[in-house]
C-alpha cells in the first residue's frame, strides 16, 4: 500500500495552530467545495464514508489550507450496508442524530459531519467547540444535544458572515429529508 505524503498535517491541528493566521472564511469556502465534490463521488460510487472529521482531512502542503486528501476510510461502508444496519459509528462530536437513534443512515449522515467541520473551522481559536458539546461535558448530553438538534450558540468572537452561519446551521436539520444533500 502506498500512500501521498501529505506534509500540511491535519486540518484539526492547522485550525488550531496559534503560530499562523486563522484560515479566512474564503480560504474556508474553497475547502468544503472539493470536500463536498469528494464526498458527492464517493456517494455517487455507492458508498458511506461515516468517518469525516477535521482530523481525517489531511492539507497536502503546509503553504496552502486548499489542498487536501480525505483520509479514514475505516468505517466506510456500501450506502445498502448502512441502510441495513444500526451501527453506532463515527466520531464523537461528528455522529449525526440519525446514527445516534439507530434511525436510517445515509448520504445525509456524511453532510452532518461536513456541518460539524464547518462550525469548528469558523469558531476562533481558544473557543473551539464542537457544536453539540455539552456543558457538563458528558457525552451522553452531547448525544442528547446532537438528537434534538440543540446547537451551541455562535461565540460572539465568530467574525464570519451571516450568509456562513446560515450554512452551517441548515445542516443541522434533524430531520434528514430537510436537511441539503450533495
């Protein structure tokens, strides 16, 4: 197995590194297009990913916040396999309250993650917060909290634009059928 070197590390540890410029929210935009054209083929081949995190987005080079490879295709499974089953997968803070509920999993499922990505890489650093996080920090309010839907409240240090956070936030729709698909 051979694998490209991708130098630029995680987008996990670029969004929360001090030592350089937060990435801009246009920097931001052209990151999720190709994540959203990556995930469109990989479900238009049939298949789930259920592994999106910022840890799994992987920058090709530590000059540009562009250019990326989507890794931790561990959990990725055939879109009939995920329909089929009721596996608790994903990581924690990314799992979407459809794979949460044991309800049926799908393409939306893999959007939810990209939403959560989304609201992580726009919230300023030292406030970094996945959106569901709970106070107490018990996972099982998390899980509540990602259920009902229940959003943490934007930081009033978020600079992004309104157009950015109503984004973010029609992702987070409950019910899958309303919530955008690629």
């Amino acid at each position: 197995l051979i694998l490209e070197r991708c130098q630029g590390g995680e987008l996990f540890h670029r969004i929360d590194d001090e030592a350089r410029p937060p990435i801009s929210e246009d920097a931001l935009r052209v990151l999720l297009r190709e994540l959203l054209r990556t995930v469109h083929q990989i479900h238009r081949l049939g298949y789930l990913h259920r592994n999106i995190q910022l840890e799994n987005l992987l920058l090709v080079s530590s000059q540009s916040d562009f250019s990326f490879r989507l890794a931790g295709y561990n959990l990725c499974c055939t879109l009939e396999h995920a329909a089929a089953t009721s596996e608790l997968c994903g990581a924690p803070g990314y799992i979407a309250p459809e794979i949460i509920s044991g309800g049926k999993v799908g393409t939306p499922s893999d959007v939810w993650a990209i939403g959560v990505c989304a609201y992580c890489a726009l919230s300023p650093r030292g406030e970094f917060f996945y959106p569901f996080e709970a106070k107490s920090g018990d996972m099982h309010d998390e899980m509540k909290n990602s259920l009902a839907g229940k959003v943490r409240p934007w930081s009033r240090a978020v600079t992004a634009s309104d157009e950015a956070k109503a984004f973010v936030g029609s992702i987070f729709e409950v019910d899958t059928t309303r919530r955008p698909t690629i």
